[in-house]
C-alpha cells in the first residue's frame, strides 16, 4: 500500500520556504502603493542591473586574468620550445662531431667483414701440392684444414694490439677531450663570474655617482630654497614694517572723527573706520539704559505683586479644598457607622428569623415513608 505520514525531506523544505519568503517579499514590494509608482518593480530591476554589472566586471577581470595567464604561458612555452630546440641541435651536433671523429670507416672493428674477399686477396690458399686441380679426394685438400693459421694468429694477435692501442688512443684522446672541456668550462665560467663582477662594480659606480650627483643635486636645491625662503622673508618683513608704517601714520590710529562720517549719509558711520562715540552719546545712552532699567524695575516690582496675590488665592484655594475633603472624611465615616449600625439590625432580624422557622415551622422531619409516598403519587 501507499507509504504515509513519511518525513518531508529538509531540503524540499527549505526551498518550498525560501520560495515562499521570495513570494511574500515580491508582493509586499508590489503592494506597496508608497514605493510602487507604476506597474515594475524598480527596484528589482536595479538590482538586477547592479548584478549584470557586477557580472560583466568579474567576466572582464577573469577574462583579463584569463589573457594575462595566457601570454604568460605562451612566453613560457616559446622559451621552452627554443631551449629544447637548442638542446636537439647542440646534441645533433655532438653526435655528429662524435660520427665525424670516431666512427670512421677505417676505425671500424668490423670494416673487414665488409671486404671477405681482401683476406683472400692478401693470402692465398698455400697448398702442398701446387696443382690447384686438386681436390678432397685427392687427399692432399681436406675441408676445414687451415695451413697457415699461425700467420693467422699472429695477423689476428696484430690486429688485437691495433685495436686495444687504438681504443687506449681513443680513450686518452676522451680524456684530454674532457679535460679540455673542463678546463674551457672553468674559464668559461672564470670569465663570467670576472664579467658578472666587473658588471657589479660598474652598476656599484654607478650607483655611487648617481648617488653623488643626486646629494649635490639635493645640495643645490636645498640652498637655492634656503636662498628663496630668506628672500622671501626679507620681502615679507618689509611689507609688514611698510604695513606698520602706513597703520601708524593712518587717520585709523590717529584718532581723526572726521575719517568715520559717510559721506552719503552724514548721520551714518563707517564701521571699518568708526573710533567709537562721543561722550554725549555715551551719556544718552546710558540714561536711556537707566530710564530702561528703572522700568524694569517696575515692572518686575508688578510682576512679584502678582506673584504674591496668586499664591494667596492658592493658599486659600488649598485651604477651602482641604476643609472640604474633612467634610467629606466625616461624612463617609458617619455614612460607614449608620451602614453598619443597619446590617446589624438586618442580621438580627434575619437570625430571629431564622431560629422561628427552626424551632417552629421546621420541627417535623419527614421520614422516609413520607418520601417513598411522595415518589409514588408523582409517578
């Protein structure tokens, strides 16, 4: 049968919620009449074009970092290919050195079997019998029979010595070789630790001087601003003793009330030129201040009469409210003592009650013949 009531797996889950809060927050972005002017979602839309943006530049960057790489490598591989091409030629040549000087053909081991007709030219067949029609069954031939093979042996013997002095030639010959090249390495590399070192004390010169001309060329500047700064400052003190001057004799420090009046206007002043007023108008306007002052005075003499008859009123205003709420203290007591004084009365008057209806009324307990009576006429 069908499998029920299995778990949900959590990734189903978590993307059926991730979908949702997508759904939720596109609509609360829809629905939102304050942020949602026309019929797109603008801001979806620059979001969208922030990441297009954002794409395109990291395509860019991988891309150029991609070509950089790539020329990289190809500059790798084109010295790759042209050491390892210098490598096959320098070794073709040197098999071809090693061909050219010691596999000649003369040198060869093996050059004799090359001519088999030479031993025969060499050395005839040497026969007792001088008939040269002579054949095994005349019994002076005979197959495998070797008549000179002492001269063999010592031609084969020569020939050894040949060989093992030509491969101990040979070997010295590799040897001096070897040392030679050794010895053209070393000086080889002599050479250029010397060149590399005179390059060094060259740069090292070099650098010595650029050094050098560098602090005198520092030197130079350093004492034409020095030049320039004292020029500068002694033109500077000079304006400001000509400044110092010019204030000095100037109407401004001088004192002259005339320099103040505008023209224009003679009851204005010029306020970059104003020494300041006259002692008349100092004393207008001091009794202007007194007459403001005095004022003042009272109107804040009025201000504290007010001050005092409202706290009266609020004194009396609490002391009516206080009286008040004595009264009505009073009132609520003498209200709690009569309500009490009338459940007292009322609980007498219902225990009274209560004990004429026990000792009276209710003197005669039905029995339970009067019960089963009683089911029986209700039924």
């Amino acid at each position: 049968m069908y499998k029920l009531g299995l778990p949900a797996d959590p990734k189903e889950v978590a993307a059926i919620e991730a979908r949702r809060n997508r759904e939720k927050e596109r609509q609360s972005r829809f629905f939102n009449v304050r942020n949602r002017v026309m019929g797109v979602d603008v801001e979806a839309l620059n979001n969208q074009v922030e990441e297009k943006k954002l794409q395109e530049a990291t395509e860019q960057s991988k891309d150029a970092a991609y070509a950089t790489k790539q020329v990289q490598y190809d500059l790798v591989a084109q010295m790759l290919e042209k050491e390892e091409a210098e490598r096959a030629r320098r070794l073709a040549k040197k098999i071809q050195d090693f061909r050219e000087q010691k596999q000649q053909l003369k040198n060869r081991c093996e050059f004799d079997p090359w001519d088999p007709d030479r031993l025969q030219r060499e050395f005839p067949v040497y026969l007792n019998d001088s008939d040269p029609f002579y054949g095994p069954a005349s019994m002076q031939c005979f197959f495998g029979e070797d008549l000179d093979r002492t001269t063999y042996l010592r031609m084969q013997q020569e020939q050894f010595r040949y060989s093992l002095e030509r491969q101990l030639q040979e070997q010295q010959q590799a040897r001096v070789d070897e040392k030679c090249t050794d010895m053209l390495n070393d000086q080889l590399h002599l050479a250029m630790d010397m060149q590399a070192a005179h390059l060094a004390r060259l740069e090292e010169s070099c650098r010595v001087a650029m050094m050098f001309a560098m602090a005198n060329a520092n030197k130079a500047q350093a004492a034409e601003l020095a030049e320039r700064q004292r020029l500068e400052h002694q033109r500077q003190q000079e304006a400001n003793l000509m400044e110092i001057q010019n204030q000095v004799t100037s109407d401004f420090l001088t004192g002259n009330p005339q320099v103040a009046q505008n023209s224009m206007a003679p009851h204005r002043v010029l306020p970059y030129c104003w020494k300041g007023m006259t002692p008349e108008q100092r004393a207008a306007i001091r009794k202007v201040q007194e007459a403001q002052c005095h004022e003042k005075e009272a109107q804040h003499q009025a201000e504290q009469a007010l001050d005092t008859e409202w706290e009266s009123q609020t004194m009396h205003l609490a002391q009516a409210a206080q009286e008040l709420e004595e009264q009505e203290r009073e009132l609520c007591a003498e209200f709690r003592r009569g309500l009490g004084s009338f459940n007292q009365q009322l609980a007498k008057e219902q225990k009274a009650q209560q004990n004429y209806l026990n000792s009276i009324i209710y003197t005669n307990q039905p029995t339970a013949q009067y019960h089963l009576q009683f089911n029986t006429s209700s039924r």
